[in-house]
C-alpha cells in the first residue's frame, strides 16, 4: 500500500529539469467561450524556462487540456530564450519597463540580498541565474503582463564592459577617418 507522502505531487509541477532547463509553470487560467450547447473550455498556460546560467524564456501555451498547454508553452518558451548580461551575481544597471498598464523596476543589489521580487517577475530572475535583485511591479499585477515586461527588462540590459568595448572600437574606426581629411 501506498502512503500519502508516496502518491507524488499534487497540482501542477512546478519545476522539471529537460535537456538543461528548469522550466516553471508561473500561471494557468480556464477559458470559457458560450456556445449553443453549452460552454467550451480552453486553458492558457505561462511557463518560464531557463538554465539559471543566463539564458531565460517564457511562452503562453494554449489547449483543451492543462498538460498541452505546459507543453506548447515550454515549446515557446524555448524558442524566445534571451541571453542576460550580470555583473556577478546582479544585473548591470537599474531598468525600468512599461508593458501594457505593468511597469516594472529592476534594481541590482548587493550580494546576501536573494531576490526581492513578486512572484512572477521571481519566477524569471531565478530561472535566469540572478540571485540578488531587488523589484517592484506597478500598475496591472497581471502576471503575463509581468512576466513579459521582466523580460522586455532583461532584454534592454546591456554589460557595461562589452558597450565599452564597441564604443572603443568604433572611435578607432572613425579616427583615421578625421585625420586624413585635415
């Protein structure tokens, strides 16, 4: 006989480690449309995944059932994987992010901080491998508009020290240009 502890989990499986991404299920939501026989139901599913070394995704799966969509949302998910520039273990710089009525602010902190966040915006700076951040949502809570404006966040991030290095590079290109024309 089985004992309660051995049944497994229950609900949804928050985390699953696949080819070496964590994946997160973030949010699920029943869909009803009203039709003349009744109402058909849908799911919509938000999964964020990453390698917690950088790279991080999310995608919003859709289907009859809740398995389907985790799927289809992972599939999305790993296709939209964006790169994170960190300094140690925070990010560069401060970044503030509107998407539809959410705005997001991203702060780095020191290190010992961990991740002050709300829990969808958590959800991606951990899968992202950022360990101590500070962030705060304003406007909209609604998760999908947090987890997309977290990662439009992320996204505009840029490391310091590769900016630099571009700018250095094209003040050396644009150099012999000026000389040569006095």
């Amino acid at each position: 006989m089985q004992s309660f502890g051995d049944r497994g989990s229950f609900g949804r499986q928050r985390y699953e480690e696949t080819g070496g991404f964590s994946e997160r299920v973030v949010y699920t939501r029943r869909i009803a449309k009203v039709v003349k026989g009744g109402r058909r139901m849908r799911f919509n599913a938000l999964v964020v995944v990453g390698d917690g070394q950088g790279q991080v995704g999310a995608g919003l799966g859709k289907a009859l059932v809740i398995p389907d969509a985790v799927r289809k949302g992972n599939a999305i998910a790993r296709a939209n994987t964006i790169t994170v520039p960190m300094k140690g273990s925070t990010i560069p710089q401060m970044i503030t992010v509107k998407k539809g009525a959410t705005i997001v602010i991203i702060k780095p902190a020191r290190e010992g901080t961990g991740v002050i966040a709300a829990a969808a915006m958590r959800a991606i700076l951990e899968l992202a491998g950022v360990k101590d951040v500070v962030g705060k949502t304003l406007g909209s809570r609604n998760p999908i508009n947090m987890v997309y404006a977290t990662l439009e966040a992320l996204r505009q991030l840029r490391d310091p020290e590769v900016e630099l290095a571009k700018r250095a590079a094209a003040m050396a290109a644009a150099t012999p240009v000026a000389t040569a024309r006095r």
